[in-house]
C-alpha cells in the first residue's frame, strides 16, 4: 500500500546538508524507479551513523498515524523499536534496564545549552544535532526542575545479550524514550561501548583489565581504542580504525 521499506546503510544521513548525498535527496528518483503516483517521506528511520530499517511513505495521513502510534505505544511501555548492537565488552549482566538523565551540553564545557531541540532520536526520529560542537552527556541525578524545564530528560533502554566471543557481545536494544545518541550513551553507561563508535568510546576508561566511566569533559571524543587481538580479528590496520563504522542496527518496528 503506502508503506515501503529500505534497509540503510552506517554513514548515510536521512536528512543531509546541501549537495550531499541522503535519503530525502534520493526519495524522487526511488519513487521515478518503482512508478508511484504520490511522493514519498520518511516516516521513520535510524541516525546518520546506524544502519537499518527506513520507513517511508507516500500517504501523508498515514505518516501521521504511524508516528502517532510509535509515540503512544512508548507512553504505554511498548518497544516498538528493536536495536541490535555489537560492543566492546560484555555486560556483567545478561539482560537489564539502563536508566539516565540525558541533556544536551557544549563540548567542552560544563555549562548546558538550552533550547535545543534535535531532529532525531535513536529510538525514534532522524536527523539530528550534526555539524554543531554539542554532546549528549548523563545527568546522574536530574533535579525536578531541569526536568521541568525539559533541559534534561529521563531515558531508558531495555537490554539483552543475545552472544559473547572473544571480548564482545551481540545486544538486543530496545529504547523506550526517544532521545539524540540514546543507546551508545547508554552503552558506554554500561562500560560496554558500541563497536566503531568514535565519539563516545572515550568515555569508558580501563586499567588492569577493569572498566570504568570517565567524565564527558576529560574523554574528548577521539577514534575508537581496540586491542591487537580484536583488531587482529577484524582485519583492521591502526590506519584503518578509524574508517570502522558504528555497529548499531534498526533491526525490527513493530507496526499496528
């Protein structure tokens, strides 16, 4: 019917910057190729650095039905969105919920901006706060009023190892608030960050085998730390390291 389906690339935005390639920019010429009367837009789908499902469609009614749905089924408690993930490190336990205030702030500094609002969310949007110095950084104890005033949100993930080897595991995601850079935050919460994430791997510092979290404002972001084993593994080069692409996947959205 309205509804279509694509599988998208790590690295390809949703919405790109002028003259660059994205899905939005593609819509015409996909819609040329398959013949539809009506043009196409994007109901859903993952952030510039994820990989996975996109869903477009070309009956503006139902866009707004399906958004409408996602957005209550969260409210309800649902999972509407199922992530997968590959990380560096493996959870200590199998499966669990992680819980954080998440606000906006300019990197680098300790003061928080406000007023921003991001086109996207890993569990829900698109888009996004790209070409702008500002990080996604935890609150461990949100007081009422920043919540009040929305500089900071209360998010949670649901998780569940579904593999180990070697070092790393194969997650199952499932966000259940909606908000920029959600789930590899929350990975690094849980000292496990994802594979080929460049900008929040620092956080999660180690020594003598054992994981800890660093402050956003002494882990600038920087290309991914793996051990010669993994790299090994993985075919890589140091040269090479910086070219690997984030390891988290809109594998699942669960339609009404």
């Amino acid at each position: 019917g309205a509804l279509l389906s694509l599988s998208k690339p790590p690295g390809l935005p949703v919405l790109g910057r002028s003259g660059e390639l994205s899905i939005v920019a593609l819509l015409p010429a996909l819609r040329r190729r398959l013949g539809l009367p009506a043009e196409l837009h994007v109901v859903k789908a993952p952030t510039r650095e994820c990989s996975g499902l996109v869903l477009l469609s070309s009956c503006h009614r139902t866009t707004e039905q399906l958004q409408q749905f996602f957005s209550q089924a969260r409210r309800r408690g649902q999972y509407p969105a199922t992530y997968c993930a590959i990380t560096v490190g493996v959870p200590a336990e199998a499966e669990g919920e992680i819980r954080a205030g998440l606000r906006w702030q300019q990197e680098g500094d300790t003061a928080m901006v406000r007023g921003h609002r991001g086109l996207g969310t890993q569990g829900g949007g698109f888009g996004g706060a790209e070409g702008c110095s500002l990080q996604v950084v935890p609150v461990p104890a949100p007081g009422r009023r920043s919540l009040a005033r929305k500089e900071v949100k209360n998010t949670l993930t649901r998780y569940r190892v579904l593999g180990a080897a070697g070092g790393c595991a194969l997650l199952q995601l499932q966000p259940k608030t909606a908000f920029p850079e959600q789930l590899p935050v929350h990975l690094t919460l849980l000292l496990c960050p994802a594979l080929g994430d460049h900008k929040h791997s620092s956080r999660v510092g180690r020594v003598l085998g054992v994981s800890f979290l660093l402050p956003p404002e002494a882990a600038p972001a920087r290309t991914q730390v793996l051990d010669k084993e993994l790299m090994a593994r993985l075919g890589l080069s140091p040269q090479q390291l910086h070219r690997l692409p984030l390891h988290l996947h809109l594998q699942r959205l669960e339609l009404p």
